[in-house]
C-alpha cells in the first residue's frame, strides 16, 4: 500500500507570504535610504566626506559582483541531478 501524498500548499502559500512580505519591507527600506541619499546630496552644505561615503556604500552594496560558482553551489546545483 502506498503512503498518502502530503498536501504542502498551506506551507508553501505561507513561505511565499512571508518572503514576499521581507522583499517588500526591504525594498520600501532600501527606497527610503535612497531618497534620503539622494536629498543628502542635492542639499547645498553637505561635507564631501559624507558624499564620497555614500557613493563607495552604494557601490559596495548594489554593486558588488557575486561569481557563478557561488550562486549554484548555494543553490545545490552541484549537489542534485539535473533533470530536463
């Protein structure tokens, strides 16, 4: 006799609840610091060091490279199967 099949819908509707609700919250963030950045720097009398520390922090944070090899290995690619 074969085992039952598990329905997971209710899990899985949840975590993409609450992963959509982390994105959403980190992307309204992320929009506020750049308008307050962008404030920050059209704003007459703002020292040069805090321009020059947002731009490196921008670069370093939306700019930075991430290589192939980590994205799979992160995402067990290597570890499973592949099926096509």
């Amino acid at each position: 006799m074969n085992a039952p099949i598990q329905n997971e819908q209710h899990a899985l509707a949840e975590q993409v609840y609450i992963n959509e609700f982390y994105i959403n919250r980190a992307s309204k963030l992320a929009h506020m610091r750049i308008q307050s950045w962008k404030m920050a720097i059209t704003t007459p009398g703002i020292a040069k060091e805090y321009i020059s520390e947002v731009k490196q922090y921008i670069e370093q944070s939306f700019f930075s490279l991430v290589p192939n090899s980590f994205i799979l290995s992160e995402e067990g690619y290597h570890a499973s199967h592949t099926i096509n």
